[in-house]
C-alpha cells in the first residue's frame, strides 16, 4: 500500500505534469478520479481547502492536501529526489 493519493480530473494537463513526475521518480500512488464540475468536488474541498486538481496527500510526511501541480512536483523532488 502506498501513503500517496492524487487526486485528479482526466484529461488535466496539470495532473498530467504530477504524474509525470511521480512516474520518473518510481513511485506508487493511488490515484482518485474527481468530477468535471468544480461543484462536485466536495472531496477535494474537503482535503485541501479549494476544488482544484491536481490535490497531493502524502500520509507518510503529514501531507494532507497539496495543490498547485508546480509545488507538488517541486514537493516530490525535494522529498524523494535523492532516495532514488
């Protein structure tokens, strides 16, 4: 099991931009499918305090819902980076 979620719409070119990343540094996640509609996004509000994706929780370093697909990559490379 993995402490990673991602939370993200198909076709997100933002989301597209954390796996990426999260794919170059060999990591496992789990990946969660939010609704189109900014509206139906109670999940991601709830976790992160906005309705955007991509929305990262990293259960293992008290992560709880990063947003901004910049400082998610950003995030994953200083965290996990030099353990590769």
């Amino acid at each position: 099991m993995t402490d990673l979620t991602l939370y993200e719409v198909e076709g997100c070119p933002y989301c597209a931009k954390v796996k990426t990343k999260l794919a170059d540094l060999g990591l496992e996640y789990e990946s969660v499918m939010v609704p189109r509609s900014h509206g139906e996004r109670t999940e991601v509000e709830a976790i992160s305090g906005q309705t955007g994706v991509p929305v990262l929780v990293d259960e293992a370093n008290g992560i709880e819902g990063m947003a901004e697909s910049g400082d998610i990559v950003e995030y994953l490379d200083e965290t996990y980076g030099s353990a590769s």
